[in-house]
C-alpha cells in the first residue's frame, strides 16, 4: 500500500469510529492499530501516515469532527 493509501485509509476509519461522538483515546488507538493490522497494515506505516503519533493525530481528528459538528 502506498502512504496515500494508508492515510486514506486513516480517514476513513476516522470518519467511521469518531465521527459518532466521544471516544476514550486510548481505546480508539488500540482499536484502530488492530483494524489496521487485520488488513496486512503494520503499526509503524499507520503511524507514519499518522505524522508520527497516532494518539496525536486522532485526538486532533476527533477535536475536528467535534467543532465541525459532525
């Protein structure tokens, strides 16, 4: 898979598991390193396409959604 791909793929799990309201964080990572890798994802290339922390990047992508009002 190409980065374009995963960070794809990132979005749409985003849009899919945070966009329905608050989620605990540390759940969210987890879950999504474990759909990730169900489908041949390792850690390191979603973290990658995460810019380095995935933590970071869904609690910034959540905050989004939250202000959005989506």
């Amino acid at each position: 898979m190409s980065i374009e791909d995963i960070e794809e793929w990132l979005d749409t799990w985003v849009e899919d598991h945070l966009a329905h309201g608050a989620h605990d964080l540390d759940a969210a990572v987890a879950l999504c390193l474990k759909e990730a890798e169900a489908i041949g994802l390792s850690a390191e290339a979603l973290i990658r396409a995460a810019r380095g922390d995935l933590a970071a990047f869904l609690a910034e992508e959540s905050d989004a959604i939250r202000q959005a009002g989506v």
